[in-house]
C-alpha cells in the first residue's frame, strides 16, 4: 500500500515512516514543508514529496492521486497562533479530504484528539480553538464518503508503547495519556483493515 503521510516531520509522524519503511505492507512517502527537512528520511529510505497545507486543492491533488490512502498528522504546532491552527489543523485537514476524494484515494486516517466532540471538555480546555478545529475537521470527514478512520489519542508522551490500549467505545473511560509510539503503531494496524473504516476511536494507555 502507497501511503501519503502528511505531517511527516511531526513527532508521531517520523515514528509512523520509520515503522512503515520497515515494514513489507506499506510504501511510504513522506508530505514535508521544507527541503532541510528530508534528511531524517533520507536515512530511514522514505522518499519525500516537499509541498504546504496552504496550497490549493488542484495541488494536493496531483500529490494525493498517486497514492493508495492518504494519513494526515499534521498539525499547527503549541508554538503558533489561532489563525495557523484553522490554516493547517481545520482547512488544511479538510483541503486534502476534497483533493483525495476528488483523486479517487479513498483510504484515509487522521490522527485527531480525543475528547474532539464534548463541548464541555472544549471549555475547560486552554487550547480551545484546537479542539474547535479537530471537532470540525473531523465533522467534514465523517461526512465526505471517503473510507476514514478517526483517532483520536488523548495527551502525548514520548514514552514506548505499551502493549494494551484503552479504548473509550469499549471500556468507556480513559486514562491521561498515551504514547506517540502506541499511535503510530495504531495507525498501521488501523489503516489495511476495513473493520475499522468509517470509525471513531478514542484511546490511551
């Protein structure tokens, strides 16, 4: 499987291309935003394709039509105002949702965060807009007929992954955190498997 992964340069993004460069299911490629940035996978053998979120949808098109599905972990980054977080968590998300639907690439992930529905949690969060803007992405996709999968891990560590997840659909409540490592291996699981397309799932160690 030809997988886009956008926002490749992120933290779980580089676990993601490492883990699908060494796997045999899975070819590659990495959606980054600047030449510097190829080196890191110049050496783990994923090739590169350096292009912006920011761009129209004609040019992600001709990007995304070349692949099999498309995973989409990009984010604004903590380090950005509200308005990069529209640009690239909201639109940019739902940019490449229309440019692979019109490609005919229907396989699409997106690592989202959980809690993305509950309003309540939006209020009492500090980062509001972001979750705004994934409640939203996410909205857009459910709705655009593509086959999703919607993940949606609560806070991050950089600790291994654990061998057992919590999911809120099934155990109902959900512990603090997760490993990057534990998305990263989720979304590889997630992705071949049409059990999970068109599903939500809320998770943390």
């Amino acid at each position: 499987m030809k997988v886009l992964i956008v926002g490749a340069h992120g933290k779980i993004g580089k676990i993601i291309s490492k883990k699908m460069s060494d796997s045999e299911t899975y070819s590659p490629v990495a959606f980054i935003r600047k030449e510097e940035q190829k080196a890191y996978f110049n050496d783990i053998n994923v090739p590169t394709v350096v292009s912006s979120l920011e761009y129209s949808i004609d040019a992600l098109k001709d990007i995304i039509k070349d692949f099999d599905a498309v995973v989409f972990t990009a984010g604004s980054g903590g380090s950005t105002g509200d308005d990069k977080t529209l640009e690239i968590d909201l639109d940019g998300a739902v940019k490449t949702m229309i440019a692979a639907k019109d490609a005919g690439v229907n396989r699409y992930v997106i690592v989202s965060a959980a809690y993305a529905d509950d309003r309540e949690f939006w209020n009492s969060a500090s980062i509001k807009p972001y979750y705004i803007a994934k409640h939203y992405a996410d909205l857009y996709l459910k709705n655009s007929g593509l086959d999703y999968t919607i993940l949606r891990p609560v806070a991050l560590t950089d600790d291994p992954a654990q061998d057992s997840l919590v999911f809120l659909e099934t155990d109902g409540k959900l512990n603090k955190q997760v490993s990057r490592e534990n998305v990263a291996i989720l979304v590889l699981e997630v992705l071949p498997d049409a059990t999970h397309f068109k599903k939500v799932h809320e998770f943390s160690n």
